[in-house]
C-alpha cells in the first residue's frame, strides 16, 4: 500500500486497488495553501523573474552542464530581479533559503513556502562556480498566450529534426516578443510525418540554439542537423511566448 505525506493526486496501480505508487501534494504545501486560504482566501507564490527546468540526462549531455540533476534556469526576464540580481539563463540552482533544490517539486515547493514579503537567497551553480545572491520577489502570475494565425510562408523541412521552419522576416515578425528580432528560425505548423522525432517544438517557437550554438538562419540549422548521429544528445534552446526554454532529445 502506498503511503504519502500529504494529499493523494492520482494513483498508478496495475490492478486497480490501493498498492501501487502514489502521487501526493507535499504536506508543507498543504499547509501552507490552507494558512492563505484562511486567512485571504487564495493562495499565492512568489515569482523572481526566471524559468525552471528539470535537468535530465539528454539535457545535461547537451550541455554539457557539470551535473546531469536538479534545475536549471531556462530563462531569466530582461530587467527582471533575477537578472538584476546577476543570475543567467544556464545557471543551476542548487538551494532556495535553506532548502535544497533537488529537482522541480523541490523548487515549486521553496516558491510556495517563501514570504512574499521578503527577499529570496538563491544558490547558483554556473560551470564550476557555486554562489548565492538575493532576490526581490513579486506575486506570481500565470500569464498565457494562444500563438495564432501563423502567415503562409516558405517551409523548409529538415529531415532529421523532423520539422518545418522559415527564416525570420516580416511576415513571421509579428509572431515575436521582440522588435529588435533580425534573424533567426521559427517553426511553422505542418506536420513531418509520423517519423519524426519528438522534439517537443511547437508552433511558433523560434530557435535560438542548438547545443550552445547560436541560430541565425534556416540554411544554418540544416547544416548542423546533417551531422547529428543516432544516440546524439540534441538541446534545443527556443523562445516560446517571450520566454527561453530548453527542449532536449535524443536522436533515433
């Protein structure tokens, strides 16, 4: 039978009873959402102006990051605390306060249990160097965005990758978060066939980089594509509705 600290979510059990894995909201968070929902009515968390990722293994082979766990930040807000704060895209975070940071539910949890009211010691790793900087914090907000109406433009199909793209121009500039934009990839919506691997790109997504090498142009990624090998570690950096993330895979 399986026994968690806190609320049960969803169980994953073969033969439909109560053995088998539980998934449960950590205790602490329990707490802590029911102390806000006593006493305003909601609950809230705090934001610092970065994205988190969990670290895999395809991820840190990619990049070639000095360990292949925890969290990395995917991206840090221009002008935001973090990036005030000196904190970069590729830094990994190791503690929050006084907690460790092993992994996303680690990190969620430290967000939640945070004062929104005070700032935030955040730990870093970035290559070999380990430091701490504080951080304002702000309320979170979920902010989302519905990429549509994508322009019917010239496709370019790179096999390998398994997807359709198009340079950065005029017509596709409207889909950016950036004026200054002046070159780069952007994915549009067709189909590759069942084949194709599972990159995880969407609509929209404009490439920025592959394994730490900057994109520019579409003729510039089909070369780096025809080197990749069966078992390669293939990262991805990408801009999705005005934010950096990694998408890592490996290559069939």
């Amino acid at each position: 039978m399986a026994i968690s600290s806190g609320i049960n979510t969803f169980m994953l059990s073969e033969g439909g009873g109560s053995d088998g894995l539980g998934f449960a909201i950590p205790v602490s968070i329990v707490k802590f959402d029911y102390e806000n929902l006593r006493r305003s009515g909601h609950v809230r968390r705090v934001a610092f102006g970065a994205k988190e990722q969990n670290i895999t293994l395809i991820l840190a082979a990619g990049l070639d990051l000095p360990r292949n766990w925890g969290v990395i930040l995917s991206n840090v807000a221009a002008g935001g605390f973090a990036q005030v704060a000196g904190i970069e895209v590729g830094d990994i975070v190791t503690r929050i306060d006084n907690h460790t940071i092993d992994g996303l539910p680690a990190f969620v949890e430290a967000l939640y249990l945070h004062p929104i009211d005070q700032a935030m010691t955040v730990a870093v790793l970035r290559g070999e160097r380990e430091f701490s900087v504080t951080v304002p914090v702000s309320v979170y907000h979920d902010e989302t965005e519905d990429l549509t109406d994508v322009p019917n433009v010239q496709r370019t199909l790179i096999p390998k990758l398994g997807m359709f793209v198009t340079d950065v121009n005029d017509s596709v500039k409207h889909l950016m978060h950036h004026d200054d934009v002046s070159s780069g990839v952007v994915v549009i919506p067709q189909p590759a066939g069942p084949n194709a691997p599972n990159t995880g790109v969407q609509t929209g997504d404009m490439i920025r980089s592959v394994n730490r090498t900057p994109v520019r142009s579409v003729s510039q990624l089909q070369t780096m594509a025809r080197q990749f090998k069966s078992g390669d570690a293939v990262v991805l950096q990408i801009e999705r509705e005005g934010k950096l993330q990694y998408l890592a895979f490996e290559m069939d």
